[in-house]
C-alpha cells in the first residue's frame, strides 16, 4: 500500500514497526500510529516493560498492536521479530528505529572502558544496523516502504563529555545517508529525526545533574511523534532526508 495523503492523514492498513516502543520517543510513536489506524508491531528488550507500556493505552487502539520482546543488540532476536511481523501482517511499510541508550555520565575517552563502549554502540549503531537490514529486505521485495531514524543533534556536533553516544550517533546518521543513496530511484525513503534533548527517562540517572526547571524546557516524546505522522503522511515523491529539532527556549 503506498503511504500517501495530507497531513496527519489516516494510516487504516499500514503496518508499522517500532523499536523501544516500551518507552520514550518509540512509546509515543506507537501511540500516535495507533490511533490513526496503523497496526503497530512494539518491540522492545524488557517483555514486562513493554506489557505496561502497552497497558497504559486504550483499548481501542490495543488490538491493533502486537508485543514482541526483541533485543535489538541480537542479529537472531531481530530477524525473528521481524520475520514474524511480515507473516502476520504479510507486509512492512514504517519502520520507526527508537531504541537507543544514553552514557552513564560525562566521560572522556581516555577513562571510557570497552564494556561501555560497547554498550552504547551495540544499542544505537548495531541495532539500528541489524533493524534497518532486515526490514529492507522485506520493503525491497514490494519496492515501497518508510524508515526513520532517530538520531540526535549529537549525530552533527560532539562534546568532549559525550563521546561514545556521538558516535555511536555519528555512526547512525552515515548509516542512513548511505540507506538514502542506495534507495534513492526506489520506493524506499528513509530519514533521520536528530533532536535535541527530549525529556524521557533517559534522564533519570542524570535527575542529580539535570534539574526539574532543565528538563521543563525540554522537547516532548510526543512532538517527535508529531513529526514522524508528518513524514509518513507526505506523498511518495517527497523526501525529507533529516529534521533537527531543538527546544525553542522561552
């Protein structure tokens, strides 16, 4: 089915996937999928996380959704997830790549171990990696379909204190210019949202460092959700390849 229409148009029979759909960005972009009519395949690592997450919207919107505990650091956890979302829905058109970490804290490469590095990178680059390969092989075999990436203002500028996580940002954001240019003649678009901080509960091992008047002037999860219903409701020959976002201090 071709994803085309109006702003904020209606999504009855699109069939879309989102990572770190337990909380966050990914949370609100399930829910405002869901309400305009998509099918919503949730996935994200903690099962029971995603149960409550899943619990807290309406009932009818939930029986357009289905749960599968996915880690997207796992080639084999994903391929699974993905797989059994096309048998049941027999296609993929939106993609939403959601799932992400945060550092523990500042830190400068020379006191960084290798177990964080890893961390970080296996969520927010591999993971984004292994998603991106295995719903494009299912959007290549209908030449259509939608993927968003969400990036972060880090993926354009570093501090010296958030290494691991621009580059693990940095890295993503290479991924999907390279995913633009492979597609480019294709129906297959993909962009990158790269906000600025958005208050979630990234922060709450930071609450000592960010104070409550910090994160009031914060981005909403929902505001991005907004503009992910705005990039799949713009017709096919529309390619918006990145939006940045950032707070409007007031």
């Amino acid at each position: 089915m071709k994803i085309r229409g109006a702003l904020y148009m209606e999504l009855t029979g699109i069939v879309a996937v989102v990572s770190g759909s337990s909380s966050g960005v990914g949370l609100a972009a399930l829910k405002a999928l869901v309400q305009k009519g998509a099918h919503v395949v949730a996935l994200a690592r903690d099962e029971q996380n995603l149960i409550n997450a899943i619990d807290s919207i309406h009932p009818d919107f939930k029986k357009n959704i289905i749960t599968i505990a996915t880690d997207v650091r796992n080639e084999t956890s994903v391929r699974i997830a993905i797989d059994q979302a096309a048998s049941k829905f027999g296609h993929i058109d939106i993609l939403i790549n959601a799932a992400g970490v945060s550092m523990s804290g500042k830190q400068l490469v020379q006191d960084i171990d290798l177990a964080e590095w890893n961390r970080i990178m296996e969520t927010n680059l591999t993971g984004t990696f292994l998603m991106c390969r295995e719903v494009l092989l299912k959007m290549v075999e209908r030449n259509n379909g939608y993927i968003i990436n969400i990036l972060s203002t880090a993926a354009f500028q570093a501090s010296g204190g958030n290494s691991i996580y621009a580059a693990s940002k940095f890295g993503a954001r290479a991924l999907t210019e390279a995913m633009i240019a492979a597609n480019r003649r294709s129906g297959i678009r993909v962009t990158s949202i790269s906000p600025g901080a958005i208050d979630t509960n990234i922060w709450t091992h930071k609450m000592n460092a960010v104070s409550q008047e910090s994160r009031d002037t914060m981005l909403k999860a929902e505001s991005i959700a907004d503009i992910i219903l705005f990039l799949v409701s713009q017709p096919p020959e529309v390619h918006i390849e990145n939006i940045t976002v950032t707070p409007w201090y007031r």
